[in-house]
C-alpha cells in the first residue's frame, strides 16, 4: 500500500538572546508538522548561539551565525542568505516567522496537513497576527509561554494597525525567488497568476497575491483555520528586555509605550494553541532530557533574571516598567473609529509617497 509522503516545510528565521524561549517554540512547530530550521543568531550574550550549536550537533535545526555586516538589517542579510542555502531547492513550503510567534491552526489536529487539507487548491497563505497582551503579568517566569498568556486581541480589527499584520506560508514552487519578512519577494509574473493565496479562514486575499501592503484591511474573522499568536510583549519585565535589545529588521526603531500600547490587547481568552501541547509535550521532554541543552537553557534564564534586575535600577527603563502597568490593558477602539484613523493613516501614507516622489523628481 503506497503512503502520501509528508511535505517538507521550512521555518526561516532569527534570534537573539531569546534562549528561555527556544525549546518550547521549537518543539511546537516540530509537533505542528516543520522539517527543517534555518536559524541565524547575532550578538548573543545569553547563549542562545550555544544553544542553536547544540540543537544543530542533535540534528534539529541548521544554525548560522548572522554577525552584523555592511548596511544591511541582521533580518535582511539573513533573508538573503537563506535563499542560497541548499535546502531551500529541497522543501515544499516556506515560511518565515520570529521566536515570538506560533503557528496556530486550528483545524483537524492542529498540523500542517491539517490546514493542507483544509484548502488543498491554496499555495500561499497570508496568515495574521493574533496580538496576545501580558495577561496582567508582571514579572518573568521560566514558563510557557503559551500557557501564561492566553487572552488576546478580537477578531475582526482595523486599527492599530500594526496588530493586523500577516506573515506568508507558501509553497516552494518557483513562484517567488526571494524570502521577504512578511511576504515573498521578486514574484514571476506568469506563475504568480496562477497562485491561490488565502488567508487564515480560508477567504481569497482582497488582491490577487500579497502585494504591498502586509495587511488585509477586513473586519472579517481571519482566524478559523490558522492564526499566529502573536506574543511580543510577554511580562513586563520581560518587555524591559526586548526594549533593551531592539527590533530585528528595524534595528534604530525605538520599542517603547506606543510599542506597548499597540499590542497589549487582553480582551478575549484563546487556549486554542493548548491542542498541540499533546504533540509537543514529548518533544520538549525529549530537549530537556539533553545534560547540555538543560544546562544552556537554565543559564540563559539566570542571565534574563540579572539584566531585569539591572535594568530596573536605570531611571528611563524602570518609568516604562511603571507606566506599562500604569497603562493596562490597550482599549479596543468602536468600529467606526477604527476604520476612521485606518482611512487617514492611508491618506497620510499617499501623501508621504507623493512627496517623496516629488523630491526624488525635484519638483520639491
């Protein structure tokens, strides 16, 4: 009897002293159905190198050292990169994400071939962020993420905008030749045509294929297949931490209060991503069991432990501490107020790009 072989998926991504949270993100994506990890590190001082070297001598992941070079992001040198790699002519479907994000999907089991399934004619899926807020949490703990923060924003939201934001999973089908952070990059035109892009419900895109922007402008539940639980915050102290440490692609852009604000929406309870757990549980164990991954893992928990306490002694870090709780959970705004500062974020938007075209042109 001939059995259906398993598509290989790709994971692209890159971290950065992000070692309490390697394990538990790993071995949910591993459960939900990912083959292969390509997995840049820069600058680390918690030793999440040490452990992405460990991860790839047990044969879990490919890590490459990514050290900063020329003018390039860390995130966009190792986007080009990735796409010279040898594995990137092997798998069946690509996808890019960050530590921060799971893969939600929640047909079937909770795996890839699930959402295949789902939508068997779709080679590309554009799939949004679920902003999940701090839940209330204060301090860091070495625990699950998913199990401490489980309420999140509503489905169906325009504004802020940057909480509607989506990532692509596609097929590696030639289609696009360059990875891109929310959306493949240099598409041919021809195949690009014949693509089936839906989002996380399975609805055809607005456009035919992503193109500009990296959000769908919708109302619409974009969540019943497959979500990313989106969880950029953490505790906040956790938060003093990233803020510390800055933003992969956008390495002079500040993350502060607005940071905060935009995201930290505590408004519905979704445990939904608990349905893996079963899947990843094992594997998880299976990591901790390693002597040397158990080591590395504890002391980047301690070094996380040590810069909290640092950086709530430094005057401009403990007043964000403060006023992110001061300022609670982020109000969801009517409806109509949201697609009001939509239409004018779009408004202002064109006009920057005129008067940027009218420089470049010197009409200005």
């Amino acid at each position: 009897m001939q059995t259906t072989k398993s598509p290989r998926a790709l994971i692209v991504t890159c971290m950065r002293d992000e070692g309490p949270f390697i394990l538990e993100w790993l071995a949910h994506h591993k459960a939900v159905g990912f083959s292969d990890f390509l997995i840049y590190s820069n600058d680390c001082d918690d030793g999440t190198d040490r452990m992405l070297d460990r991860l790839m001598d047990m044969g879990e992941i490919t890590h490459i050292p990514n050290p900063p070079m020329g003018k390039k992001t860390v995130q966009w040198q190792a986007l080009t990169d990735a796409a010279k790699q040898p594995v990137m002519q092997e798998v069946d479907w690509i996808y890019g994400t960050d530590v921060d994000e799971f893969l939600n999907i929640k047909t079937g089991q909770g795996r890839l071939q699930d959402l295949f399934d789902a939508s068997p004619e779709t080679t590309g899926f554009a799939l949004a962020w679920r902003m999940f807020g701090n839940n209330g949490v204060e301090s860091f703990q070495d625990a699950s993420v998913t199990a401490q923060f489980t309420r999140c924003a509503p489905s169906g939201m325009l504004w802020p905008w940057r909480a509607i934001q989506f990532k692509c999973l596609y097929r590696n089908d030639g289609t696009y030749e360059k990875l891109g952070v929310h959306k493949p990059k240099k598409p041919n035109p021809i195949k690009e045509q014949q693509s089936v892009w839906r989002d996380g419900s399975g609805n055809p895109l607005p456009w035919h294929a992503p193109k500009g922007s990296t959000l769908i402008p919708t109302f619409a539940d974009q969540y019943e297949l497959a979500q990313i639980n989106h969880y950029a915050l953490g505790s906040v102290e956790n938060y003093l931490v990233k803020q510390m440490r800055g933003k992969p692609n956008h390495s002079t852009d500040p993350i502060d209060l607005a940071y905060w604000i935009d995201r930290n929406f505590n408004d519905v309870k979704d445990d939904s991503i608990s349905n893996t757990t079963a899947l990843s549980a094992p594997i998880l164990s299976g990591y901790h069991a390693d002597p040397i991954l158990s080591e590395l893992h504890a002391a980047a928990v301690d070094w996380r432990y040590t810069q909290i306490r640092e950086l709530l002694l430094d005057s401009d870090a403990f007043y964000l501490y403060a006023r992110a709780i001061q300022a609670g959970s982020t109000q969801v705004l009517p409806q109509g107020t949201q697609r009001k500062l939509f239409n004018q974020l779009m408004q202002m938007r064109r006009r920057v790009m005129r008067d940027k075209a009218a420089t470049a042109t010197g009409k200005i």
